[in-house]
C-alpha cells in the first residue's frame, strides 16, 4: 500500500495517493499541533500545499515501516518519511508517522495519520 502510495505521490497523482484515506468525514490527520478531519479537507491540504501549479515535485519515499495488525480488520503501521527535492536529492523533510488502518473491502484504508517533522 504504502509503495503504491508514494509512486502516485512521485507521478503526480493525488487522487491515487488519496485512495487510500478512508473517504469519510472522520478521516483525521494530525500534524504540527493540529488536527483536521475529512477526507475532502485533507485532499484540499495536500493539493494546496504539494500538488498546486508552481510547486516543486518533491519526490515521496518510506522507510523503517512496521505492521501491527490488531484484529482481522484493524492495524497501525508506523514508518518514516521523507520528501527530496531534484536536483540533488536534498531532503526538504523527513519525520515519523503512524497510521490507523482498517481493511474495507480488498483494501487497507487510513482512518487516522498522525505525522511528526524531524527538527530542521
């Protein structure tokens, strides 16, 4: 899921990367202090601040992931970020995250993501 997520990241696809927050308006995000709800606000997060014209294509990657599934259904998964920026690779930023997961359908979806920024 999360090699899919940062391949539509890195081709510019936000719907794809979109798809795989639960669609609903208890979706929360967290981050900096603060949280937000609903898929459609976290969507206009990203568009706004990574996905707008002008904006630099940083490039998306994951790593140190770790899966805890709770029940059929239910997991949280914790890894890191980091974002690089051409034409060096300079990491622009990087940080801890944790995500809620739960299985609907075929696929994992993210209910809650809570995301930390390493100090610059």
């Amino acid at each position: 899921m999360l090699q899919r997520s940062a391949a539509d990241w890195n081709h510019g696809d936000l719907v794809g990367f979109m798809g795989d927050y639960a669609k609903d308006s208890l979706t929360s995000y967290m981050a900096g202090g603060h949280v937000q709800y609903g898929w459609q606000a976290l969507y206009d997060r990203y568009q706004a601040n990574y996905f707008a014209a002008g904006k630099s294509r940083d490039s998306l990657s994951f790593d140190e992931l770790r899966v805890r599934v709770l029940t059929p259904d239910f997991a949280y998964a914790t890894a890191r970020f980091k974002l690089t920026r051409p034409p060096r690779d300079s990491v622009v930023a990087s940080g801890p995250f944790t995500l809620v997961l739960q299985r609907q359908g075929d696929r994992w979806r993210i209910l809650h993501d809570h995301t930390s920024a390493d100090p610059r």
